[in-house]
C-alpha cells in the first residue's frame, strides 16, 4: 500500500501527462489537509479542474490511471472529481462535473467501462462542500492556487450540500452510526456558528455544545474514528440522538 504523499505524487505526476494542456490544477481536500487522515477509514479526496470539456477517450485512460492508483492506496482508496474552471468562479450550484470516481463505483467501471463513461457526468451537490473544504483548508498539488480558481460557496449552498448527508439519518443511523453520529454534529456546528469541521472536529464540537445526555454516542463514534475502536453501539440512544439533532438542525 502506498502512502498518502506518494498516491498524491503519482496522482499528480499522471494527471498533467494525460491531462496534458487542459489541466488548470489538483487540490487535495477531505481529511487528509483537516487532521484526521486515517489510512483504515480515508479515502484520499482529490479535486481536479480543467479548462474544457474532456473526450471520451481521455476520460477512458485517466479512469484506468485512477482505478489502479487507487487500488494501492488506504482502505477507502481515491475519490476524486473534474471539474470545469467555468463553473468553480463564479460558483456553479449543483455543480456540474466531467468525470468522477469512488470506489464505490469500482465495480460498474471494471464491469462495463464503455458505460461509466458515457453516463458518469451531470451535477453533484456534494462538490459545494468539498469546494469549501477546499477554500478553508485545502493544498495546491499542482497548478493555479485555490483563490484564483475556487469562488466563493454561498452559506446557502454549502448547508445544503452537507444536509444532504444526514436528511435520512433517524433511518439510517444505525446501519452506520460513526459516520452519521458525527456528520450530524459538523451540521449542527454551521447551523448554529457558521464552522465548516471535519468529522472529528464536529464530534469534538458536540462533545462540548449538546446536552450531555448524547456524549455518549459521540463519544463511541469519535473512538471509532481515531482508533478504530469497535463499539457497542445502543440502538435506541442512536436514535434518540438522530431525533434530536434533526430537529436542532431544522428548528429556524
């Protein structure tokens, strides 16, 4: 397995040689520029911006790059978008993108390539969070500095964009409690103060701003988060906790 600087330096290296003169820059955003970069529970989140549209034969070798990069790197492997410039400044919400990739989608590439490439594009609200990630903390990795490429995400927009993560979350809570014990917290923390956290830091925020009765939950989930603890979760606590945040998020 290759480490964080080296799945970067090989992103990179590759990036510029297939990418060539569309390439305006690669920005590394998420956890690994936020502090809380673990390889058993990270993926290595990437952003990368061009100046036009990108063929459907550079798509096809930049997702070979991609998928076998990823293959070597921590345990969530690579997710990364294109993007076009036009649409970073002035901001473009949902926003649009060329190509994507998670491993999530590893299985539809692999199987069926011709596929994922002519239908892996459209809008995704969740760019407008990782664009303001990017904004607040993120690191040039090649190209054009974030200020001159990134404009400006409305209050509005990145809301929605992190709400979308957490809209099912009394459902959803126990089929994967870490991640939505603590998204739910980073949500409430822009709700009520306007911070933009990671996972961890909205776990830490909660630990201090909610009633103590949810510690906790908080408390198991930011233990299986920094090390990798595996807790016993109480399922009606967890949903109790969901309940509550949700209408703390809703309340005006």
């Amino acid at each position: 397995m290759y480490t964080l600087e080296e799945i970067t330096e090989s992103f990179t290296k590759q990036s510029r040689h297939i990418l060539d003169d569309m390439l305006v820059g690669i920005y590394l955003h998420g956890s690994a520029v936020m502090g809380c970069f673990s390889p058993d529970k990270s993926d290595v989140d990437l952003l990368v911006v061009v100046n036009s549209t990108v063929p459907d034969d550079i798509k096809k070798r930049y997702m070979d790059m991609v998928t076998e990069l990823s293959s070597e790197a921590p345990a969530k492997g690579i997710e990364m978008s294109i993007i076009r410039e036009s649409d970073c400044d002035p901001f473009v919400y949902p926003t649009p993108f060329e190509l994507h990739f998670s491993i999530a989608h590893l299985e539809w590439y692999r199987n069926d390539p011709d596929d994922y490439i002519s239908k892996m594009k459209g809008t995704d609200k969740d760019l407008a969070a990782h664009v303001t990630i990017t904004r607040h903390r993120g690191r040039t990795l090649y190209g054009k500095p974030i200020e001159a490429v990134f404009g400006e995400v409305s209050e509005d927009d990145y809301f929605d964009s992190i709400h979308c993560d957490i809209e099912n979350a009394v459902e959803d809570i126990e089929n994967d409690p870490m991640y939505i014990a603590l998204n739910l917290a980073r949500v409430l923390a822009y709700k009520n103060e306007k911070m933009v956290l990671s996972k961890k830091e909205g776990g830490e925020w909660g630990m201090n701003a909610l009633p103590v009765i949810y510690r906790p939950v908080l408390e198991m989930a930011l233990d299986e988060y920094c090390n990798n603890a595996v807790p016993h979760y109480d399922s009606v606590s967890l949903r109790e906790y969901a309940k509550y945040m949700i209408n703390e998020i809703k309340r005006p």
